[in-house]
C-alpha cells in the first residue's frame, strides 16, 4: 500500500509540473498584428478633409504622405490684402474607434520681416458635434506667438466628425513680403489615467502667405488721376476740406498761406518748410495722397482708410516734427509702390 501511494504522489507531482510549464508557455506566446497604414494600434486615425466656406462642398478626407495623398493647403494666397480676414474650414474625423484629443500646432514659421507679428490666428474649434451650435474660440494671437504651442484643441470621438475653422488677418505688411508656416493637426489617445498615451496620429499640410501692394504717388492724384475722374470711387472730393479728413489739421488750418481753409487737393500740392508747420505740409501731402490710395477699390494699398485717417492725427497731434516725417516716410514709400491705375 505504501509503494501504492509514493506512486500516485509521483505520478501527480509529474502532472502538475507539467501544467505548470504548458501554463507558462501559454502565458508566453502571444499573436499581434499591426496596421502601418494608420498607427500601430489601428484603432485610432486621423483624416482632415478641406471644406468650402462653412463647411460647404468638403472634398476627401486625406492624410499626409507617405501613406496618404497629402493634405491641401489651408492659406495659399498670392496676394493678401491687409485687414482681410481669410478662413480655412476643416472637418477633423477620428477614422479609428478610440476616442482621442485632438491638438494643433504651428511650426516652421518661415518669415524674414515682421510679418509673423502682424498677422493673427483665430482657432475655433466644434465641442458637441452640433453643426447649428457657434463654435467655441479655442485660441487667438499673432503666428509668431502661437508657434511651437502644443494647442489643444479638444476631444474627437471615435468615428466622429468635428468642425475646425482657421481665420488670419494681417494688420502691416510690405510689398513682396511673404510668410510661410505648417499647420500640423494631432489626435492622441484618450488615456482614462493620465492626461497622454502612447499612440498618437499627426497630419500636416503648408501655407504661404504673399503681399502684393499698390500705390499712387500725389503727383498721380493730383494731375493725371483727377483728369480723368479716378476721385470719383474714393468717395472723396478735390474742394473737400483736410479738416473734415484729418480732424487733428484743425491745428494748422491754412499751410499755403491763401487765408482760406486748406482742401485735399491744396494739401497734393503743398511745399515743405522748416518747424512743425512745415512737417505738418509734408506729411499731409503724403497722407492725401495715401487716403485716396487706401480708399480707391482698384489699389490693393498697405492700409486701411480707418488706419490712414488714424496714424496721421496721432501724428498731428503729437506736434512734433520728426514724429511727422517718420510717418511721412512710411506712406511715401506705399504711395511710390506703384499700380496699373497709375499708369
């Protein structure tokens, strides 16, 4: 009997070890398979489409190269306009089935001016997945600020769809001033235990930015322009008074000395002369000139009408010489940009 029971002890020693090593083999072998098309989970993928203006006629939803075939261009314009704004609209979709946080970053601002400071970048951004609901304004601020941000953006569900829109406006350029940046868009892994995962998707396209200004000279304003009617589209007159333009000439009413209240086309053709008096004749020279440049439809002129009128009344009221000519300078050198009207 004894024999009998040393040798069923043995016998399921035996089996137990070798439970025990096929257990550990199964707990060993594993089978994976990963998708490069996407990410290597396969559950999370991001694809942006471009849309028309909101949101209207969107066209394929795209990635990067190499797998995809490229996203298209958010800001491609060959000729900005100052104080335009322009809009880019996106559809963000989470292709995969795991819900992610989307980000956007700015990156490789390409610029040799201050044009990255001059032109800001309004981001908003689809929080419901509601097309009727106002987006939420995520973040604003000049290019050259948002850069190397990691901006978040918000959450993006799996198999959703989230409206993004993009909107840039420059306030100061120079003719042949050009900015180039990349918009990389990212979607990361909800992580239930932390604020990131492992497994991210990044898609990236380009922008190009380029200023093609104009301008007339007053030599232009007041003889070939006025001959052949071009003051009509400014909605300004010759005997219009500078004052009614520039409330700040109300200190220097008479600088041709005719003892009658000076007019647009008196100021196109004042001197210069030494003392305030004389900066305030060749600044305002130039301003009418730069006013009818900013005002005419067919000028694609560095500023606004609004920004003319208000730069030479600070000028003016400032009473000083030099402050005056360095704006003088400024709006010289946009009225000499030349244009095919002047011609």
């Amino acid at each position: 009997m004894k024999t009998i029971l040393v040798n069923i002890l043995a016998i399921l020693v035996i089996v137990g070890l070798a439970l025990t090593m096929v257990g550990g083999t199964l707990a060993t072998w594993s089978d994976s398979e990963t998708s490069y098309e996407n990410i290597e989970t396969g559950s999370l993928d991001l694809l942006v489409a471009r849309c028309g203006e909101d949101w209207q006629n969107c066209g394929l939803f795209n990635d990067d190269t190499p797998w995809g075939t490229g996203l298209d261009p958010c800001f491609n314009i060959p000729e900005v306009e100052l104080d335009e704004t322009y809009a880019c609209y996106l559809l963000l979709w989470n292709a995969g089935c795991v819900d992610g946080v989307a980000y956007l970053h700015i990156k490789d601002v390409a610029n040799d001016n201050l044009l990255s400071n001059n032109t800001t970048m309004d981001i908003w951004y689809d929080h419901d997945g509601n097309p009727t609901t106002p987006l939420v304004l995520v973040r604003s601020g000049p290019i050259a600020t948002l850069a190397c941000q990691e901006i978040e953006l918000g959450l993006l569900p799996g198999e959703g769809y989230l409206q993004l829109k993009l909107e840039i406006i420059s306030s100061l350029a120079s003719a042949g001033d050009s900015l180039s940046f990349d918009i990389a868009f990212e979607l990361v892994q909800l992580e239930l235990y932390g604020p990131r995962a492992a497994w991210a998707d990044t898609e990236e396209n380009s922008s190009e930015l380029t200023f093609t200004f104009e301008g007339c000279t007053h030599g232009a304003w007041k003889n070939h322009l006025l001959e052949i009617g071009e003051w009509v589209p400014t909605g300004f007159s010759p005997d219009q008074t500078v004052v009614s333009v520039f409330s700040e000439a109300a200190a220097y009413p008479d600088l041709n000395g005719d003892t009658v209240e000076d007019t647009l086309l008196d100021a196109l053709n004042f001197g210069g002369g030494d003392g305030v008096e004389g900066g305030a004749r060749i600044l305002l020279q130039a301003a009418v000139a730069a006013l009818l440049n900013a005002a005419h439809p067919d000028v694609n002129y560095p500023m606004s009408e609004g920004d003319v009128i208000a730069e030479v009344d600070a000028a003016l009221a400032s009473g000083d010489r030099d402050t005056m000519l360095d704006l003088e300078e400024i709006l010289n050198k946009y009225n000499n940009l030349g244009s095919p009207l002047c011609d």
